[in-house]
C-alpha cells in the first residue's frame, strides 16, 4: 500500500480534497496490482475501495489484498454508487481522467463540475519514479524484449517477409516467459522504414534493404521497448552513415543521462549530433517516453517537456533518421536512470 | 469515401452541426483507413481534412487516399488549428469522444462549450452494421482466431504451462497470417476458469482441469474473438453437464439471431437455457459484444441492452458459467448477422 500512502502524502500537501476518484485503466493497475476494474476511491484517510463489475468480481477478492472491494451490479450506476460511498464531505473530489460524458455523469452525481478537479498530474509524479519492484518487472521485460530482438536478429535475411520476422520474435519472447506484447510489433523493411510506425505491408525482404524491428515485452503488466535497424545482405555507404550517427545521437544522449537533468537536455543533445551531421529535418519524433505499466508515459524525452530527470525514472533513448523514399533508422533502447547516471536495460547485443 | 458519405448524411438529418470533429483512434481508422492520425474534421460539405503529426505524416501521405492531410507541427496547438481550418462557421460542432481536458481545449479554441455537442452515437450506429469489405476483414481475421484455438487444442495436455499455450497458438496465428492479438490472450485452468478475465497465473494443467482458452486475431485492423474451453484428461460428469448448457445456451442463442430481433432477447435466450440448468446466479456477464476494428463495440448483447440486430452486424455469442473455487466454461464464437439469421464466422471445430 506504499503507492496509495505516497498518493495520500501528495494529497494532504495540495489540501483540497477528500478523496481522489481514480478510473484511468493503468492508474487502476497501479495501485491495486489488478487489471480489470473501474475505479478507485483513496480518500485521505482511511481504507480505499474497489469498484468491480459482477465480471471480474470473483478474481478481486481472490487477488487483491488490502483495498475494500465493492461490487458494482449490472444497472447500477457507477458514478451514484461512487458519490453514496464518498459520503456528503465537503471537500472537493480529485479526479485523474475522465472521457466528457463520464465527466458530467460524475459532476451530476457528486452535486456539480465545482466539487470536481482533474489532478492527474499527482499521479503522474508518482508514477514516474519506480520502485524497486517495479524496476525488476521492467528489468525482466526487457530481458525478454532482448531474447526477441536476438530471434529477429537471426531471422532477418534477404527474401524474409516482414511478418515471418514478427512471428518468430514474438515467439521466442513467448518462450523467455512474456505475458503477450508491449504493443503491436513492428517490422518494416526497404523504403517503408522512412516510416517510424510503418504497420504491416508485409514486404518480401530485398537485398540491401533496412529492416527496422520495434518490439516489447510485458511481464506482469510491465513493458519493455526496443528498435533496432538492420540491413539484409551488404550495406551500403550511406546506410552505414545514417546507422553510425544514430548510434552516436543514442550515446551521447544516455551519457548525458543523470537525475538532475532536464529531460529537453537529452532531447537536444541527441538532437544536436543528427543535425551536426545534415540530418536534422529527418528526425521527426521526440527522443523518447518513459515505459512502465503504459509504453508511453512520463517523463517525456521532447524539446519542449518540462520534466527534470531523477534516479528511478525508466526511459527510452530512441533518436531515429527517416529518409523519405530511402528507409530510415531508428535505435532505441529502454534506460534506468539511476543515482549515478544511466543503465541501459534492453541492448544485451548489438547491431 | 462511403463511410464519410454516410456519416455527412447522418450530419444532415440532424441539422445542426457544421462539422464532425472525430478523435477517437478506432473511429479514425474507420474513416481514414489510416492508424495514427491525431484527428479528423469531416464538414458538412467539402473535402474532410486529417490532422498527423510530423511522426507519421510522411506515411500518411503516402497511404491516405481521398483526404487532404494537415501536419501539425511540434508545439502547435491541435484544437486552434482545428478551429482555425473549420473557419467562423456559425453552427456547432459534433465531437465524437474526448477526454475532460482536451474537451475544455477545445471548447476555449472554438469559443465556448455551446459549440460542441457529443455525437458518438452518430458513428456508433454507422460502425455497427458492417460492409462488404469490413466482413471479408472479419472473416479473415476469423479463420486466422480458428488456426490458433485449434493449435490450443493440440497443445493442451496435463503437465503443460498455460503461457506455453498461448505460445503455440499466438505463433499459429502468425504463420496463418494474423497481424498480431486482437487482445490479450487468455489461458486459464482449474479454478481460474471461474475467473473469467483471469491473467497470467501461468499454473502448470492438471489432471481433470478445465483449461479455457480465448483469443483473437488482427487483420488489417479488423479482429475476431473466439472461446473454447477444453479439459486435460478425463473430464468429471459435473464438468460435462456445465460444458453441455453452456453449449446449449449459445447455440439457442444463435438460432435466434436475426435483423430485427432486440439484442436483449438474444442474451435472454442464452440466459433463460443456463438459469433453467439451474446455474443463473453463475453467468456473471452479458452474452456478448459487436467486434469489428475494436474487440468490444456496438451493438451489446446484454439484458439492457437498447441495440436491435441488423444484417451487417458481427457480434459474440459467449454464455458461460464460473463457479468459484470449481472453474468454468465459456464457448464463445464471432457470429455475422444475416439476412436469413445468422453465420458462424469462428468455430470451424467444435470441442
């Protein structure tokens, strides 16, 4: 129950509300280790409770342990039963996120949009910094990602079709003990790597083209995320170019890694290398996201984010060149950021 | 163009919206033909426009047919541009989902809330009754559910893993051309099967065991949805009888189908078969749920359900029973709505 308290902690500084009302399906997971319900009442003192449908009711009780589990029967209105439970407290009601018509469903169960506030950013903060549990949840995941990139690795050659590569990685993080993907895998090939979520063309491999590989693992709800970009048969001068900058952009950008470090840092000294070698224009996406419960979440790798780095946060570092009607490369690696800078935590081998 | 066609047709009879303002990802696939689009502006009359971001914007280009493709740039504001490119039309805008915080930015970029009205159903219903295309997607991605459940069966046995499972039958949707998991697996046994969500437990099958299976294939962004539930070894009379209502139950069910019949009638029929067995209390969700771009979308088959059946419609048809602390069964197929009844789109074995 460390989360909830650390969330509780956070509430009792901003002093405005009685109850934070969680629905966000990852936020949910978070704090009771549970996939499948609908929301979460953590008031700021006192037991929380579970929402669950009659579905997924029988699974709660048997797996989660120290929350108040309140089924939620067919017809009943949720938002209602929400508002009952709160009790008639005063204070406002901290919200982390809410699709409009749930939104005014709540408002108008709660007795109006003022006793609402969207706060999501507490939990954000949270859940930026990981633990040393969830670190070797991610560490596992990216191990696994590893065993996948190496099958791709293997399986790569000329005359492959694209989704063959994704078969046979997916497989072989299935027997490293994945729990299913991180998210849809990537596999794209020739000119189709110019584009950076290039979605099954099922292009037949051809000789010289660029095979860029996106993969993750999850290993108990968390992911991992890797890229690697190879070349089927002989590369050639400019692809090896193209390969060795991003390579660099990736290194300099992790070595500067260190908490303390503003996150549009790492952006720019990634992005400095690319455009230093006349490739500027053809990075077209931010250096990375953090990966945790979600494959994107915070901190934010972008030359506009706000976030500052600390010792916990996981991030990939994934800078990226796409040559329209050429192919592109990305490299990217999942990273802890630990006390004394970075450790890379995919990227057992490399390209 | 058709879908935009529709849905402009839909706008007209409302009479009172100058645009629709799409951003939900399935809804902007279905109109775009495109994933990773960050909106959509369908107007009244004219050309509609996708809003993509530098990341897949060259892909958009090359992939999009029949749309005029807007970039928007880094730290460019989605909801001003939208505004901006929408002009100082007078009539409202329909919204078909947002969160509570891109809502209120786009209710300030286009000058007060009174602007927008959510129209989700508009689209709901267009989406629900699929075309000609859409069902040969669906069959296809059916066929591919069926590869898989039958190497589930084969691999099943006492001694074996459940991930080992989902394992074999993944990498048999793969080679059988799947794009990847329409969800994530499941394989349950022995008491989990009274789970009917349960994750990863990973427990090794026993003698005597209900393992349950449910999975589904992606193709082309279109999924299928399929459920068996097998026993390792010689099955019990109980767990007999319980697989023969729930049998039962869907097959009554499904003869029931037909354009015209109420949604709710469907899942009583199932119901009245499993309450009449003397299981009712054990059938703890609803009968079953439209598929198509999304696993869960219109219409519901529940005993609220307000949806009646048309010809077009692909639907599950999913009874079960879970009796804590025993296990369960679930037979679950992907059904298409005929003119004459009903199709079985999954379910080329039986158990």
């Amino acid at each position: 129950m460390t989360k909830i308290n650390n969330l509780k902690q956070a509430m009792q500084k901003e002093d405005k509300y009685q109850s934070f009302l969680v629905f966000n399906s990852a936020n949910l997971t978070y704090f009771s280790g549970f996939q499948g319900s609908m929301a979460l009442r953590i008031p700021l003192e006192g037991e929380s409770t579970l929402f669950v449908s009659a579905v997924n009711f029988e699974q709660a009780k048997a797996e989660v342990k120290g929350l108040n589990i309140q089924l939620v029967k067919r017809g009943e209105n949720l938002m209602e039963t929400i508002a009952n439970q709160a009790g008639a407290l005063g204070a406002k009601f901290a919200v982390d996120s809410l699709g409009i018509e749930s939104w005014r469903a709540l408002a108008k169960a709660v007795g109006g949009e003022e006793k609402l506030e969207v706060a999501s950013n507490l939990i954000r903060e949270l859940r930026k910094v990981k633990d040393q549990q969830e670190i070797q949840l991610i560490r596992q995941a990216c191990k696994i990602a590893d065993a996948g990139m190496q099958k791709a690795k293997e399986t790569i050659r000329v005359g492959v079709r694209e989704k063959e590569v994704a078969a046979e990685a997916e497989y072989a993080m299935r027997k490293a003990g994945s729990d299913g993907v991180a998210f849809d895998t990537i596999v794209a090939s020739g000119f189709c790597c110019a584009f950076p979520h290039s979605t099954f063309q099922d292009r037949t491999v051809k000789e010289g083209d660029f095979v860029m590989v996106d993969l993750g693992a999850t290993h108990r709800f968390y992911r991992s995320d890797i890229t690697r970009t190879f070349v089927a048969g002989k590369g050639s001068e400019k692809q090896k170019r193209i390969h060795e900058v991003v390579k660099l952009a990736q290194k300099k950008a992790i070595e500067h890694i260190k908490p303390g470090v503003a996150a549009k840092e790492v952006d720019m000294t990634a992005r400095r290398v690319i455009e230093e070698a006349g490739f500027g224009d053809f990075f077209v996406h931010n250096l990375g996201h953090g990966v945790g419960l979600e494959v994107h979440e915070a901190p934010i790798l972008s030359t506009d984010s706000k976030d500052v780095l600390e010792a916990g946060n996981v991030v990939t570092v994934e800078p990226g060149i796409y040559l329209p009607g050429f192919g592109g490369v990305r490299i990217e690696d999942t990273v802890l950021v630990t006390e004394g800078g970075a450790e890379r935590l995919t990227g057992a081998f490399a390209f």
